[in-house]
C-alpha cells in the first residue's frame, strides 16, 4: 500500500514537471540565453492590460512584446561586455534630478505617478532602463544627441502658454478594476445615487487619502487626462477613462490660473529633455538594428 502511494506521489511530481515543461517552454534564444513562454505570457498579459480596448490582437501583441524582450537582451548583455552598469545610487540620483528639473515636490511627484497608474518601481525601472541606454549610446555611438539653443527657443515660444501660465485643477478620482464597474459608479454618481466621497470610500481601489482629492498642474497631466477633464465644468464627473490598465473616473473640484513665467531659462533643461528623447531613440533604433543583424537569434513562437 505504501508503495503504491509513493508510486502515485511520483507519478504527480512528473506529470507536474512534464506539464511545466510544456507550458513554460522556450520560445526564443538569443546568443544562448532564452526567453521562457511564461516570460512572455506575464509582459503580453501586463501590455494587453495596460493597453485597454484599443491594444493589438492578442497574436499580434505576443508577436510585439517578443520583439522587446529580444531587444532588452541584446542590451543587457551589451552592457556585460561593455562592462556599463546602473546602480541603485545612479537611478536615485536620476530621481532626484527628475523632481528638481519639473520642480516637483515629493507630493505632487507621487500624485504624478497616480494619474500615471503606475508605481514608484515601475517609474524606477523606467529610469534604469534609460540611463542604461544612454551609457551604451555614450560607448558606442559615434553621432552624439544634440539639441541647440535655437531648437530649445522654439520650442519654448511654440509652447509658450504651457510654460507661462499655471493651469491648476483640484481634482477627485475613483479608480477601478474593470470598464463594468467604473460605468455603474459614474452612473451612480450622475444620478445622485452616491457622492464621490461614497464612491471613493466604498469602491475605489486608488488612494483614498482626502476622500482621493488631489492637485494637479495641467502641464503635468498626458493627453488622456487632458481629454477627459476638457470641457468640465467645477463639479461636473467624468466619463470612464482608461490608465494603465485601470478605469478611472474623475470629477473636477476646482480650477485656477495663475500667471508663472520663469523664463526660457527656468524650463530649458527640461526642454532639451523633451527634444533629445526622440533624436535619442532614433539613434537608439538604428544602434539595436546593427546589434540585431550579429546576433544569433533563434525564435521559436
């Protein structure tokens, strides 16, 4: 009897194991190291989530997200044999500069990253990532990024209203799982049946601190906020939106301007970011294609 239960016990640690190798199976090598099935499955599900209703067919998505897995190899082991690295001090300091450059303070930094929906890691990895492409580019590319004063200048006059005024809302948010349950909270809200404070304590899955009330500059907000609160009136709610993967809705407490002109000079560093990233990423593209054409890339999707 005993020996058939342990002949059973084993019978279920292979058949675990042989199930394990079919499921997380390999599904590219790139210079001898391979991205598992289970790799892919976890970047395509969080993409697919993040991207919302208007994302790319599940095929075309796992096809996309491959493709950056393929990418983030290929630098990191170019770093290896570069020998650059990025330490936790580095992304910190990166962090730092961050919040000096926007003048953040540490509050309005982390309401920024609640409208983002994403978290101070997430933004973090973000950072590292980024440093770690620019220390490659600064070994390896011959054509540095530059961005010259005259760029900067018309930048700056092309955006003038942003840069010279304050726009700045008071604003109370309810983030929730699902586009379901953000409809049927807005609907509620609309009307009558619950107050926004109702519907931020009861149902909301995003900071409930100050019944979700926060200040936010204009500025700072992306096109997807900056399209959901246009046109509200002080009081009025939001459709659902889209953040990340979470449906948020939104009502707009209040609304001031203020006149703020530093000058070209308070907002140039932060211009010149805004214009180096995309000459940054082209360089980037086209050192990844050369990288790309020597490397042994076996996929097998």
């Amino acid at each position: 009897m005993r020996g058939a239960w342990m002949f059973g016990l084993v019978f279920f640690v292979c058949a675990q194991a042989a199930w394990g190798e079919v499921v997380d199976r390999i599904v590219a090598v790139v210079n001898g190291e391979i991205i598992t099935w289970s790799e892919l499955e976890a970047e395509t599900n969080r993409f697919l989530a993040q991207a919302g209703p208007n994302a790319l067919d599940e095929a075309s998505a796992r096809k996309a997200v491959l493709d950056s897995l393929i990418n983030d190899l290929l630098v990191r082991q170019e770093a290896e044999r570069l020998q650059v690295t990025v330490s936790d001090s580095d992304v910190e300091n990166a962090l730092r500069e961050f919040k000096t450059r926007r003048r953040l303070s540490d509050a309005e930094f982390e309401h920024g990253l609640t409208l983002q929906g994403i978290t101070l890691e997430e933004f973090k990895k973000q950072l590292r990532s980024d440093l770690m492409r620019r220390r490659i580019l600064g070994f390896m590319v011959q054509r540095k990024v530059v961005v010259t004063d005259e760029e900067i200048q018309a930048y700056y006059d092309a955006h003038a209203q942003q840069f010279r005024s304050g726009r700045h809302l008071t604003v109370q948010l309810v983030v929730l799982p699902s586009q379901e349950d953000a409809a049927k909270v807005a609907a509620a809200v609309h009307q009558g049946d619950i107050t926004m404070d109702q519907a931020v304590r009861e149902y909301s899955i995003g900071p409930r601190q100050d019944d979700g009330v926060m200040e936010v500059a204009w500025q700072d907000l992306d096109g997807t906020w900056r399209q959901a609160l246009s046109g509200l009136s002080e009081g009025q709610v939001s459709a659902p939106f889209l953040v990340q993967g979470k449906w948020v809705v939104v009502r707009l407490v209040r609304e001031r301007t203020t006149d703020e002109d530093g000058g070209i000079d308070a907002v140039r560093e932060e211009i010149r970011e805004i214009l180096a990233r995309p000459k940054l990423e082209e360089r980037f593209q086209e050192y990844m294609a050369s990288l790309r054409a020597k490397a042994l890339i076996d996929v097998r999707l």
